[in-house]
C-alpha cells in the first residue's frame, strides 16, 4: 500500500508516467468510465474546499467510483474531539482510497500511519498540496512541451503558499529552471525553503514588483497578496497594486508566457486577463481533474486496466 503525501513522494520518472496516464485519459475518457467500479473515495476535508474537493470527487466519479466524506471538521467527529489516527481507522472501513485536508501540517502524514487504504494528502496546512503540484507540472507540459530549461515566476503569498512550496521544490527536479520570486518581503518564501535553493545552487532571485521581470518569464504563477497577513492596513494598501495582474503588465510578458493560479481568485488578476489566450488557470482546473484521476488508479493499482 502507498500514499501520496509530498510531491517528492513519486520520482521524476513516476510523475512522467502518472503525467503520461493523465493525458490519455484526458484524450480517451470513456475507456475509463469504469475501471473504478465497486470502489469508494473518502473525501476527509477538515477546511473548506471548492476546487480539490470537487475534483477529488469527479475524478472518482468518472472512474465509475462512488464517494463518500465531509466537507468540514465541524460536519465530522473530529468537533467532538475524535483524533485524525481514529478517524481514518474509522474510514478504512468504509472506504478503499480518501483524499484528506488538514489545517495542520503533517495531519495525513499521522493519518497515513494508522491507516488500511492509501491516503492522499489534499493540502496540509502551509506545507504541502501536491495533488495541485501535479497538476500544475501537467499544465506546464501540455503549454509549454517540457518542464526544464524555463524561467518560473511565483508571485503573490510565497510565504504561505503550500502550492507555491509544493511546486518549487517539484521543479527544482528539472534541469535549468531559474526560480523569480515576486512577493512583498512581509511574504517573500520561508527562509528554510532559500537556504535550501542557495545550497542546491539553484538559479533564483527575488524582487517586489511584477514589472520588473514580466519579460523574462516562460511561466507566471500567482497568488493573492493576503490582507489579513500585514499587521499595516496601511502597507497592505500601499503595496497590493504592484501584485494584481492586468493587462498593462500581461504586455510586457512574452507571447508564450503562459498565466497559471491554483484558485480562488480574489483581486490578484483582473477579469480583463481572462480573454487572453495566455491565461491558463481555467485549463489548469480541468487537469486537475485527469491528474487525480490517474493518481486514483495508480494507488489502487488499477493503472494497467486499460492499456496505453
């Protein structure tokens, strides 16, 4: 048995396959309408989600699987004080697979410990979502053709960010990929996650506005600047602007500069964007779906049903 907790969890030739599968599902669906019939999906999800959940959901779905879950610690036993370890005990009865969100980090690693069916982590806290991570290698692929030798922007919340941490350290699996950094130093990435570029000798620089290195870039992915992380209304009002994406700054991009943002959208790139065939974030949100798909099968070992 097998879980899927980091992104690191599978190896560069593993994520090409599971890559490799997504796509051929993406492009002969109907042949996997049923591989997943009789089993069951846990959805655990102790925060809110839209897009994981319901794409945790789907997928399963259109494997031919049914689904079962909360969508809230406060809908679960956990508000009466069950533990994650009890918990998933509890679900491995009921279920073959479940896919968890925790606020805490290393929630699904605990869970993963006590329990009888694979785990998936759906985003832990700060700390990890590789599932998106995943999806976002799949997006990258299919716009650009590779995942090395490109320049990647991250910009909004780097500190926060688990999909912003989560992805950077997927990348720096790939040959000559320079890492720019776009945040305001009250956001700028954890200094564990530098220390570890700077060791790697990994190319990377960081900046404060988006202007500035809107033409180097093969990639942007952003995120929304947090107003309730700047302890300064003030400084937060002074510095949002330099981090909303409009069509002014698209322009300086080059014209296969692609846009991805793992969602939801708050202010952080205007609605005008949307209409340029450069803006990926939609495109991103399907494949989300194909990649939890393949990883589905993969750790029920159902991969090899349907030859490709």
């Amino acid at each position: 048995m097998r879980h899927l907790l980091n992104p690191l969890d599978f190896s560069v030739d593993e994520v090409q396959y599971m890559l490799k599968l997504a796509q051929n599902i993406k492009n002969n669906p109907e042949k996997y309408s049923h591989v997943c019939e009789g089993k069951k999906l846990a959805t655990l999800f102790y925060e809110p989600s839209t897009r994981t959940r319901l794409s945790f959901e789907a997928a399963m779905l259109n494997l031919g699987g049914k689904t079962l879950g909360f969508q809230s610690a406060d809908s679960s036993s956990a508000s009466k004080g069950e533990s994650v370890a009890d918990t998933i005990r509890v679900i491995s009865c009921y279920a073959d697979i479940a896919a968890m969100r925790h606020p805490k980090e290393g929630a699904p690693m605990v869970a993963s410990l006590y329990s009888g069916i694979p785990v998936i982590n759906a985003g832990d806290g700060g700390h990890n979502h590789p599932t998106q991570t995943f999806t976002d290698l799949l997006t990258i692929l299919e716009l650009k053709g590779r995942l090395d030798n490109m320049t990647i922007g991250f910009c909004g919340d780097l500190k926060f960010g688990r999909t912003v941490h989560s992805l950077i350290n997927a990348m720096k699996r790939y040959d000559n990929v320079t890492f720019i950094l776009i945040s305001p130093e009250e956001l700028a990435i954890p200094q564990y996650l530098k220390e570890e570029l700077i060791a790697g000798n990994f190319k990377f620089k960081e900046v404060r506005q988006l202007e500035e290195v809107m033409g180097e870039l093969d990639i942007l992915y952003m995120t929304r600047v947090q107003k309730e992380r700047f302890f300064n209304e003030e400084e937060y009002i002074r510095l949002k602007n330099s981090f909303i994406l409009d069509s002014k700054k698209l322009n300086l991009a080059k014209k296969d500069c692609y846009v991805l943002h793992p969602l939801p959208r708050v202010n952080e790139i205007a609605v005008e964007v949307d209409n340029d065939e450069r803006a990926a974030y939609f495109k991103q949100v399907q494949n989300g779906v194909y990649v939890r798909m393949a990883l589905i099968l993969i750790l029920l070992g159902l991969d090899k049903v349907v030859e490709f």
